[in-house]
C-alpha cells in the first residue's frame, strides 16, 4: 500500500509539474492576448515606459476598451491604424470616441522587414479579430488611415 501512495504521488507531481511549466511557455510575460488571440509581442520600451510598463498600459487599455458599455452589442465599431509620424497609432472606437490602445514604433518594427505602419495594421488585425471573440455580440471593423 506504501508503495501505491509513492507512485501514485509521483504521478501526480510530475502531471502537474508538467501542467505548470506547459502554461507558462505557452504565452511570454510581454505577449499581448484578448479574446484568445495573440495579437503582439511587445519587446522595446517606448515614450519613456519600459517595457514591462508598456505591457501593463496595453493590458490596461484593452480591458477598459471591454469594459465600455457602448462598445456591447454595437455593430458599428472599429480599429483604426493611423500613421504618425515614423510611428503608428492603433486605436478603437465609435463615432462616439476613440482610445489609444497600441504604439507601434520603428523600434517594434525593427527586424520584421516591414515597418511601423504595416506592422501596425497586421497586429490591427488581430486586435479586431479577439476583441470580435471578447465581444461576440459586437461588430469589429478594420480601418487604415495611410501615410
């Protein structure tokens, strides 16, 4: 019977070992997620955050763009890539207003052979596709404002 309780102990340490390390390899500290969607990595600091900072701004930005309770059962909602400057702006909204979620900047745009801009407009895309997934009742559209 000890030895039942050993093994069956051993069992259980090394599933939930294993269950613990394959969640936390599963998405980095600075990968940003909504609606299950990986929308972006976020590797450099920016506009004087590092990028810790800069993770828990997104992170907090996007949960106040969920909890807006205009945004719910709208379909007339989008998000919106605007050049600015070398950098990019994503933002979300409705007529009724719009806000910042993301920064794109060169330094982001630095080794991925496109820059800010286009960037931008891919992690855009999948901004709208999880917030469409958080927000099921909710139309997301995708909008460009090009340079």
């Amino acid at each position: 019977m000890r030895t039942f309780r050993t093994v069956w102990l051993a069992v259980v340490l090394a599933v939930c070992g294993a269950t613990a390390l394959s969640g936390s390899a599963s998405a980095a500290m600075n990968d940003i997620t909504v609606g299950d969607v990986f929308v972006c990595t976020i590797n450099h600091g920016a506009g004087g955050y590092t990028v810790d900072q800069r993770v828990v701004q997104i992170r907090q930005r996007i949960t106040n763009v969920l909890s807006v309770e205009r945004f719910r059962s709208n379909p007339n909602l989008f998000v919106q890539v605007v050049a600015a400057g070398s950098s990019a702006l994503i933002s979300v909204g409705d007529p009724a207003g719009q806000i910042v979620v993301i920064e794109v900047t060169p330094a982001d745009a630095m080794g991925t052979g496109v820059n800010a801009f286009t960037l931008a407009s891919q992690w855009g895309q999948k901004l709208a596709q999880g917030l469409g997934n958080a927000m099921p009742s909710s139309h997301w559209n995708l909008n460009y404002v090009r340079p």
